[in-house]
C-alpha cells in the first residue's frame, strides 16, 4: 500500500510550485491503478474529496510549514 501522506510530502519537497506537484500527481495517478485505490482510501480514511484531497492536504502542509516559521522568526 502506498503512503499518500509520505509522497505528497515528497513531491512538495522536490517542486517548488504547486502546479508541478498537481501535475506529478496527476500523472502518477494515471500510471498507477494501486496508487489510485490507495488515493480513494486515503481521501475516505482523512475525509478528504477525491477530487481535491491531495491538493487540500498540500495547502495544509504550506500552511503548517508557514506558520513554523512564522513563530520560529519571532
């Protein structure tokens, strides 16, 4: 079973933009049958939308790493 949370974060830490990760994931998904199951457990284990959950996930990761150092510079 692939870990959707693990590559999602991977893939943040290789692109620098978020329309790049949507596009790796996008493509990785319509190569990859298991991974597309996996991504349907996940979404339900989280509650996330199929449709947008790996992109919700991903503006929460931002918004975490943002806040970190938000309060790590004051």
């Amino acid at each position: 079973m692939n870990d959707i949370s693990e590559i999602l974060r991977s893939l943040l830490d290789q692109y620098s933009r978020v329309s790049e990760i949507d596009s790796e994931f996008v493509y990785m998904m319509d190569n990859d049958p298991q991974l597309q199951e996996d991504y349907k457990l996940w979404c339900e284990e989280y509650g996330y939308d199929i449709k947008t959950g790996y992109k919700d996930f991903i503006d929460e990761q931002l918004r975490d790493r943002d806040e970190f150092w938000e309060t790590m510079t004051e």
